[in-house]
C-alpha cells in the first residue's frame, strides 16, 4: 500500500498541509503546536512533554535503511521488548507491530507479554500511560515519539474539570438521593490523560471506550442523577441521544465561563453535562460528504466513528468503533461499497485488506492524525537500538499517586462490560 505522506495535498478545505510528509522532527523544535495535520490549530499545551531532536542519522536515513534496521533491533531484542501499533498509524511503522489494535486493545494485548522488559507504545501519549497504569512492575512503556499528544485529550486538563467539579458541587450538593443515587457520576473517555482517569477512580466515576460508551453510561446512571462527561462532547452526546437523552438535557461545559457558560436551570435539569472536547480528525467529516457519497454511490454504506458531530451521525447508516467498523466490513458477505468515516491509515488498511469491497474515506482531503503521524519510523528505530544497548529512552511513568486511582476507574469499566 503506498504510505499516506504520497497521499497529503493542499487542498481547499485541508486543515493539514503537504510538509507534514518532511519528516515530523521539522516539528520537534519549538513549534507552537501539533500541527500540520489533523488540525493547524491544535495547540500543544505548556507543560505538555516535547521531543528533542531525533539524532541527524534516523533523520537521513532512507524508509528501507530504517526498516532494515528495526528489523535487525527487533531480532536482536526478541521477546524482550513488544511493539503495540494503534489502527491509526502509518503502514511503515504497523508492519513491524506484534499487536495491531485500538488503545485499549492494545493496553491489554500488552498484559500477554509479561516477560517482555519494554513495551513500545506506537500511539500516542494517553494510550502509553494506559499502558503503563496496566502493565507489570519492572516494565517499561515507551512512546517514541514524545510530542505524540492527542488533541482532544489535552482539551480536558485536571485543573480545570477540578474547577468544574467544585462548582457541581457548590450547586448540586454531595447528598444522593432517595433512590442512592449522587448527583454526579464523572465518567472519562480512555482519550484522556493518566491525571483524568485518576479523578474519576477517585470520585466514583469510571472510564469508557468509544465501543463500551453505552453500558458505561447505564453503569453511571444506576449510581447517579447525572453524568459529566469528558473529554469529547461528540462521543457523549451521540451515546446518550441513541439511549434517549434529549440533547436539551445535554448541555456543554466551556471551563472558560463560570458554571461553564450555562445558567441554574439547565444545569439542574443536565443528564449529561458534556465537555467542549473535540477530535479534530473526526470533526472533518460533514453531512454533505455522506449526501456526496449516496450520490456518487448509490445504495452506499455509511458508517462513521461516534466521535464525528452529532448530525454526521444521524445522516450515516451506522456508527461506531474502530473496531466496529473493521468488524461491520469484515462480516460483509456480498461485495459492498463502504464509505468510512474515521481516519485515513485505517480506512485504507481496511481498503487493502477486504479488496472484494469498494472502501474509501468520506473525506476526500487527506488529513492524517498529525499526533499520531510524529511516529515515523525513525523514531522507532532510534528507541529500539536504544534498547539494544541497554539504553530506555522516552519512557512513560505514570506516578502511583495518579496509577492507583485511574486503575481502579478501568477496573471498573471492565467490570461493567469486559473487553471482546
Ligand atoms: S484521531 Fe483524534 S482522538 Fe484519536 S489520537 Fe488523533 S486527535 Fe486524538
């Protein structure tokens, strides 16, 4: 398959630009944000890890040098170290992954290799500290590329949901009612930091993924009056419309406005108080994109991920999970055109992998997950033959003090709903 930098072009509407396809070490130097790629605009907040220039020979070296080359460390290092490729990344890099998956598939794919001294985690940053909240002592997680961010986690900080906490508090009161119930139930989408999930353990609330969002939020309602839900306002707000909520009982929290920019009223009546999180690649995709499709296409299947706005969704055939929609096109039986909402790398790997479908991307410009994309393999093969010579480089350490508690709000997601 050709790699997704051939693919990158200036195009009207592009929120990315073709120099994403230089190399991402062009980024690594103080560059005030994430981009180009999903989203110029998506700001690396202060204090977010950054990446210090990948030595000049990964730079320069040709895509076959270095995929000899983390050939050759792999080898050496055998069981020692897995490698972890989330659907999203580039080709050049999954081709040398163990495990192939969404984050929270591989966090436990992880769990499988307990012998293995070194996981790297080619993802990005919250994926890693999942995976270090879950593996075992001794093991080190490593990112190797630590300006891989996601934009919508770093869009809900702890501070500010501490802020938002206190002022649900102030107005709710901490009684539950006759029925048991608290008056809120903070629930966390696995899109967020280590810090968020360590909140939600702490104060009775719990984690979802974009595939168990729904039992997580009947989990949430059974043990409260409602629920603040971050960091992605699209994923709660088409989860709780499909169980029935209605979207004036959603109302969104801005952390810039006192009470989040709503009044008494809505907020006593809120089920879900949603967060103004958004991903920016699922944000791409419009209503007139799914309408472009039925008419280039007709009798096309739609199927879009939960984290695109609400009216793509409701104009789509279906939605959900990566591995959803991997699953919805494998059990096709007849040939089928499959028009694919969610991001590029795992729309044309499913492309590849079901030839007897037509599978294309409802975004015809091509905007990669630009965090995802700082995983060239360069930096892959760097942090491997560092691990050749004893060495670990980016590792991730998620505290105990935050570890605890974020591991006791998974444990409950996966009581409330095992992973498949
Ligand atoms: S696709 Fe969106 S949610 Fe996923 S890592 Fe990229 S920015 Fe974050």
């Amino acid at each position: 398959m050709a790699s997704v930098d051939t693919l990158i072009v200036s195009a009207p509407g592009a929120t990315c630009a073709p120099e994403l396809a230089d190399g991402p070490w062009t980024f690594d130097l103080g560059t005030p944000g994430y981009g180009p790629g999903a989203s110029m605009g998506d700001v690396i907040p202060t204090g977010s890890p950054r990446q210090g220039q990948l030595p000049v020979e990964y730079q320069q070296a040709t895509g076959a040098q270095l995929h000899d080359r983390i050939r050759a460390a792999k080898d050496t290092l055998g069981d020692r170290v897995v490698i972890l490729g989330h659907f999203y990344q580039r080709d050049e890099v999954v081709q040398h992954a163990d495990f192939l998956g969404d984050s929270f598939q591989l966090a436990n794919a992880a769990q499988t290799v307990p012998n293995a001294e070194a996981i790297v985690f080619c993802g990005v940053h919250f994926m890693a500290e999942t995976a270090d909240i879950l593996a075992r002592e001794g093991q080190a997680v490593i990112l190797p590329n630590l300006a891989a961010g996601c934009s919508m986690a770093d869009m809900a900080d702890i501070d500010s949901v501490r802020e938002c906490w206190e002022q649900l508090e102030a107005l709710y009161g901490t009684e539950p009612d006759a029925e048991g119930r608290v008056p809120v139930i903070p629930v966390t989408y696995m899109n967020s930091s280590a810090a968020l999930k360590g909140f939600c353990g702490e104060h009775g609330g719990i984690v979802c993924t974009s595939s168990n969002a729904a039992t997580v939020l009947e989990w949430a309602f059974e043990r409260g009056q409602r629920v603040l839900f971050f960091p992605d306002q699209h994923l709660g707000r088409n989860t709780a419309k499909a169980m029935g909520v209605p979207l004036e009982q959603m109302p969104m929290w801005n952390p810039h406005k006192p009470f989040g920019g709503n009044d008494a009223e809505a907020l006593s009546d809120a089920r879900v108080i949603l967060w103004h999180g958004f991903c920016s690649v699922h944000k791409r995709f419009t209503v007139a994109q799914v309408e472009q499709a039925r008419l280039d296409f007709p009798g096309v299947r739609v199927i879009v991920h939960p984290e695109c706005p609400t009216a793509v969704v409701d104009a789509a055939d279906e939605a959900g999970s990566t591995e959803y929609i991997r699953r919805a096109i494998a059990a096709a039986t007849e040939p089928t055109t499959f028009a694919v909402g969610t991001e590029i790398n795992m729309v044309n790997r499913l492309a590849s992998e079901f030839p007897q479908h037509t599978i294309f991307c409802l975004d015809p410009v091509v905007c990669p997950c630009s965090t995802m994309y700082r995983i060239h393999p360069g930096y892959l093969a760097w942090v491997l033959e560092a691990l050749v010579r004893g060495e670990v480089l980016n590792q991730i350490s998620v505290p105990d003090d935050v570890a605890v508690p974020a591991r006791v709000a998974l444990e409950r997601m996966l009581a409330a709903k095992p992973v498949i």
